[in-house]
C-alpha cells in the first residue's frame, strides 16, 4: 500500500478514511483476479491514528 495522508479532525474520521481506501484497495485488486490480503503493520513515527 502506498502512504496515505489526510486531514481527517478525529480519530473516528481517520478510521472511516482507512476503511474506504481498504476498501478501494481490495475491490481493485479483486478486479485485477488477485486476492489481497491485509496484514496489520506497526505504526511508524511519523503515523498519527
């Protein structure tokens, strides 16, 4: 996944954000005949959730 920033004000609006570029995510790939399958990372430094 590439990074991905917005200015989302809450954490509850961050949250939702995350949800649809997954969801972005996986519908492309589903396209593509690829199965995706998201792993939970560890947040960096300079991730802010």
């Amino acid at each position: 996944m590439k990074d991905g920033y917005s200015f989302d004000l809450s954490k509850e609006s961050t949250r939702e954000t995350y949800k649809n570029i997954l969801k972005s995510y996986l519908k492309t790939f589903k396209r593509l005949g690829l199965v995706a399958i998201p792993v939970k990372g560890i947040l960096d430094q300079l991730a802010v959730i």
